[in-house]
C-alpha cells in the first residue's frame, strides 16, 4: 500500500471548508455592522465552539455525555472572577483568594485561564469516569453536571449562588469570536486524525476488537474528554464576555439539550456535521424569531404567538431526525473535491445501534 | 423513634414518586431501548389538562372539578392517550434509528409539548387547589404526617402489585416481559411488536399522569416545568436499578429518595444547601461500583 496519501492528505479540506464557512459568517457580520446582528453571529460562534467541543468527546467515543455543560460553566466562572472589576468583586464575591480580589487581567487571559481551568476539572473527572461505557457513562456524566451545578448555585461567597454575576466586561466585536471557533475546529480536526483520535474511533466502531489491537480505549477516551472539556470551558468563557452576565441556571439542561440536539442533527459522527448543525439550527431559529417578532408583508405586520417558535424548531428536529437518522451530514465530512466516500475511503456505515 | 418514624414516611413518599417515574422510564426503555426524555412533559400536561386554557395567573379550573371517581381515571386517560399518541406521530418511525438518534428525538418532542403548554397556559406557576385537606397533618404515633404522604405510599404500592400482576399473570404482560428480554426472539415467537409497544407507552403515560396527581396535591402548583426534576432523578433511578430492569428501577427509586431525606438531616445545617451535590455524588460512586446497574438484565449486556 506504498501509494496510499497519508490521512492529513486526504482530509485537510475539511477543516478548511468549515472555517470558510465561518468566515463567511464573519464577513455577513462586518457587512451587515448592525448590533443585534452581530450578537446574533456571536452566538453562533460560541454555540460552533460548543457544539465542536461536545463532538470532540461524544463523536469520537460514541458516549453521549450530558455533563460537558458543566465544563462550560466552570469556564464562565473562572473568566468572571478573573476580568472583573476588584470593587465588584469585593462587594459580591468576597470569598474569592485575594489575589484574584485584587487584580483584574485582561479578557484574553480569562479565556486561556477558562480552558486550563475546564480541562483539568475535565481530566480529574474523567480519570474517574472513562471506564463506564455505554448509558452509565451518560449518566454519570450528567450526575457530574448536577455536582457542579448545585455547588455553583449554593456556594454564596464565591459564586453569588443563584443571583447573577453581572459586571464582567463585554466584547462586542465579532472577530475574537470567530478567531475561537476556528481554532476549536482545527484542535477537533487534529485530535480527530491524531493517533488518539483514531483510536478512539476504532474503540467506537468495534470496541472488542479495537481493544483486541492495542487500544487502551480508557486512556484514549481520557484524552479527548479533557480536550473537550477545555473547549467547552472556553465556550463558557465567550459566553460571559458576550453578554457580561452569568447564572448558574444558564448552564444546565437547557444548554445540554441545545447543543447535543445540533450536534446529533448535524450528524453526530463528523466534525462537519457538528459545525453544520449549529449553523443550520441556528439559522432556522433565527428566523423564527425574527417572525415572532413581526414581519411586514406587504403592509400588514405578521407575527407567530409566543411559543410557536419553539414548538416550531422541536418539530423541525423530529422531522430532519426522521428522514435523516444520521444527521443532515449523514456522519460524513466535507471535502474537496467533493465525493461519495467519507474520509476512511469507504461508504458512511449507515446508523445502527452501535453507539457506546 | 418519632423522629425516626418522620423520616421513614418523608423517605418512603418520595421514594414512591421517584419509583413511579422510574417505571415509567423503564417500561419503555425494556422494550424499544428509547430514553424518552418526554416523560416530565407527560406529567406536566396531564395535570394542565385539569385546567381550562387561560394565561392569567389564576388557575380556571375545568375537568379538575369534576368528582374524584371521574376526574382520576379521566387523568390516567390523558397520560395514556397522550403517551400512545407520541408513540404513532414520533417514535414509530424511529424503530431503526440509533439510540442517541431517538433520545434527542423524545426530547424534542418534550420541547415541543411544554411550550405548546406556555402557549396555552403561560409560564407562570399558577396555584390549585386539589385535595389540598390531604396536606393537613395529622399525628401518627407522635410523628407528623400528612395524609397526602401515606396515600402516596399506599398508591403507590398499589400499583406496583397490580403492575406486577399484569406482567405475571396476564397474555399481554407475558408479551411485554417477553419483548423486554429478548425484542428480536419475540417478534420471531409471535409477539406483536407495535401492539407491545403500544402497551408499553399506554402504561407509561398513566404512570405519569399518577406522578402528576400526587405532585400537584403535594404542591398545589402547576408549572410547566414540575415534571423535569423529577424526570430527571427518575432517569438516573433507572440506570442505577439496571436499564431494562422493573423491580431494579422502583428499588433506585426508593434508595434514591432514602438517600434525599437522609443526607437532609444527617448532613451539617452549613453543607445542607448542597445536598443534591451530595446525592449525585453517591449515584456516582454507586455507577462505578454496579456499572450495569443493581440489577443488570442479560439484554443490556453487549455481547461480541
């Protein structure tokens, strides 16, 4: 097989298409200029961080995880008691060390601490959690979740509990956004063709017989639960910068759901499907929105009850679910030239019952 | 003693709620291997169902006013029908999907049914008042106890024994349990698939709809969201009790709500706030321990 391209050969277009994708959204957002549709491109990079950061873990190692939200949260934390101002500090969160209380760092380095931060709290749980496999592991994922969100909504001194946490400075320009979620997607894309990637993904498809190989399927999914962990605590982070205010509540099942119903639409086995899901979702939630709102259509102001919206994006769910069980992107990647074979050069297994 | 009797009945209803829910998860799961995440809006929806459609803050009570002999199997009928309706719209047409497929399809089905309910009834929690002399307290052997709570249990274990007897001794159960253990040798032996999983759904619905009832006496609120915390524990409930496992799933119920009540008195007044950490602390110890679960069924181990 001396003429076979190695596999950065045959898969580089990939995350070139997803990060063009995104810098056209980028483009839109400088083009447009107006606020409200720039916070609305934000909130499509950070939920593409998200959701990237979520596939790193669920779509290599085929574990659904309901815990990831947490890391998210720890991130947005750590961000906050980082850039804020000392007085408010003082004032709300005096259980915070006083080296944190006395110094304010700039946004940059809350998003780097965010990412140490969620990776660590990642490595330590899932050095506890990677040998369950299977439903167990989804369970105790999301029961790491709950720990952390019932610390964070009753520790008073250092998180302000269930009251927000305000004061954290905004950015408002789009590019530092874009600028994360790209390099979420190049650390997904080269994790994925990594020789722990592949392994993992071997783990996933014939777990007995990956093993059987020589892979050491906790380890490896140790690694990736770490890496997404980080991502996820820099989605976190972006989150507080976007819109200055966390709650504990902002991080729990609503978020979970969100993102893991983008990835699982966009097709929860290829990185492009994770960054199409939330483009795709989110374009569609957008317009409802704009249509709950009011449109003019020649002259007379329509506008959807409230609720209708989601009732509207639930249903589109089930639907792209039903016809497509793999995803919009049936768990393929993007490439260049396109074709009819995913990146392995074989035909797209088709979905079965063979997740965890 | 009398405080020991307290913490017994607190423990034992809210391990009742708790098995219920399970149930309801486990039935389903045994037998088309769905986590339906929709369940917390089947208990939400059957107790709106009460209510006339209105956004105002004030509750307008409807078929709640009916007489309790009606009003009760009324409820169960709403889950039922409810829980079989989602089963032809929704999951028939998820029979080959993967798993993660079908779980994310139930809980967009549960999006979709609370906010058809916030359409109709808004979000605000509104009150209600059913029952609500169950709630008064009366003097057990010195332990204060509400009515409402010795009910819950004694339903509670009334459905268990009549659930039991169902699966045992009827054609129908037999098919069930039949289906559960084996899906594939049960369709090849005779069993209709659809009409199982019809049933299945059917018990499931009513199994929420009684949740609802018990927690809307016990609350005298209703709100969109009451049955997600609920449906939440009942979840983990099951995978601790072993996915597919009925007496695994009502017994995690219990131990779960026995491990509530108890961290709540034995835990400092300082660590109270964070019980709930505690308690999803010791389901990940337990997770670790029984990784399949208390009670691991043959057909949730994966064979090569």
């Amino acid at each position: 097989m001396a003429g076979r391209p190695s596999i950065l050969a045959r898969t580089w277009t990939t995350p070139v298409i997803l990060i063009i994708i995104l810098a056209a959204l980028q483009l839109a957002a400088l083009a447009v200029g107006s606020g409200p549709f720039n916070q609305t491109i934000i909130e499509i990079f950070i939920r593409v961080v998200l959701v990237v950061g979520l596939y790193v873990f669920i779509g290599n190692s085929g574990v659904i995880s309901f815990g990831h939200i947490g890391f998210t949260c720890l991130g947005a934390y750590m961000t906050a008691w980082l850039t804020m101002l000392p007085a408010i500090k003082k004032s709300k969160l005096k259980g915070l060390p006083d080296i944190i209380l006395d110094n304010k760092l700039a946004y940059g380095w809350g998003l780097l601490a965010a990412v140490i931060f969620a990776g660590l709290a990642a490595f330590v749980a899932g050095k506890v959690l990677m040998r369950l496999s299977g439903i167990a592991a989804s369970i105790a994922t999301f029961a790491v979740l709950a720990v952390i969100i019932q610390v964070y909504s009753n520790w008073d001194s250092v998180t302000g509990a269930q009251s927000s946490v305000v004061g954290i400075p905004i950015v408002r320009v789009v590019w530092p956004y874009f600028l994360c979620a790209g390099a979420a997607v190049l650390v997904a894309y080269a994790h994925q063709i990594s020789r722990s990637g592949l392994a993992l993904r071997a783990a996933r498809d014939e777990a007995t017989a990956a093993a059987a190989s020589g892979v050491d399927i906790p380890r490896e999914r140790l690694v990736a639960f770490t890496i997404s962990g980080g991502i996820m605590g820099l989605g976190g982070a972006l989150f507080a910068h976007s819109v200055g205010v966390v709650t504990p509540d902002t991080f729990y099942l609503g978020l979970t759901f969100i993102t893991l119903s983008m990835l699982v639409v966009g097709g929860m086995n290829s990185l492009s499907g994770a960054v199409l899901g939330v483009v795709i979702l989110s374009i569609i939630i957008q317009l409802l929105r704009w249509m709950e709102k009011g449109v003019d259509i020649g002259g007379a102001s329509f506008a959807l009850p409230l609720g209708v919206q989601e009732i509207a994006i639930g249903a589109v769910m089930i639907v792209i679910l039903m016809y497509r069980p793999a995803g919009l992107t049936r768990n393929r990647e993007l490439v260049w030239p396109p074709r009819k074979l995913s990146p392995e050069g074989r035909p797209a297994a088709p979905a079965d019952g063979k997740t965890a | 003693m009398t405080a020991l009797l307290q913490i017994l009945f607190d423990a034992l209803s809210l391990g009742s709620l708790y098995a219920l829910g399970a149930l309801g998860i486990a039935l389903i799961f045994g037998v088309m291997r769905l986590v339906n995440f929709a369940h917390g809006d089947y208990i939400a929806f059957c107790v709106f169902a009460m209510l006339w459609p209105s956004i105002d803050a004030a509750a307008i009570v409807f078929a709640g006013n009916l007489p309790t002999v009606i009003l009760v199997p009324f409820i169960l009928a709403v889950g039922a029908g409810l829980s079989v309706l989602s089963e032809i719209v929704v999951f028939r047409r998820f029979r080959n999907a993967n798993p993660a497929t079908m779980m994310i399809a139930s809980f967009a089905l549960g999006f979709v049914i609370k906010y058809f309910l916030l359409m109709l009834y808004s979000s605000r929690p509104k009150s209600i008042d059913l029952w609500s002399n169950l709630t008064r307290q009366i003097e057990i052997a010195g332990a204060r106890i509400p009515p409402l709570q010795v009910i819950t249990i004694g339903v509670t274990i009334v459905i268990l024994i009549a659930l039991t007897a169902f699966l045992k001794r009827t054609r129908f159960g037999l098919e069930m349990r039949a289906a559960a253990e084996n899906f594939t040798m049960a369709r090849m032996l005779g069993v209709r698939a659809n009409r199982v999983i019809m049933l299945a759904f059917a018990v499931s619905g009513m199994l929420a709809a009684a949740v609802g009832l018990i927690l809307v006496t016990q609350t005298g609120t209703v709100d969109i969201q009451m049955g997600a915390n609920l449906m939440l524990v009942a979840f983990v409930a099951t995978v601790i009790g072993g996915l597919g496992s009925l007496p695994g799933a009502v017994l995690a119920g219990y131990l779960i709500g026995a491990a509530t009540v108890i961290m709540q008195v034995v835990l400092p007044p300082d660590a109270r706030p964070f019980r709930d950490a505690f308690v999803y602390g010791a389901v990940i110890v337990m997770l670790i321990w029984r990784p399949n679960g208390l009670f691991a069924s043959r057909a949730a181990k994966q064979r090569v």
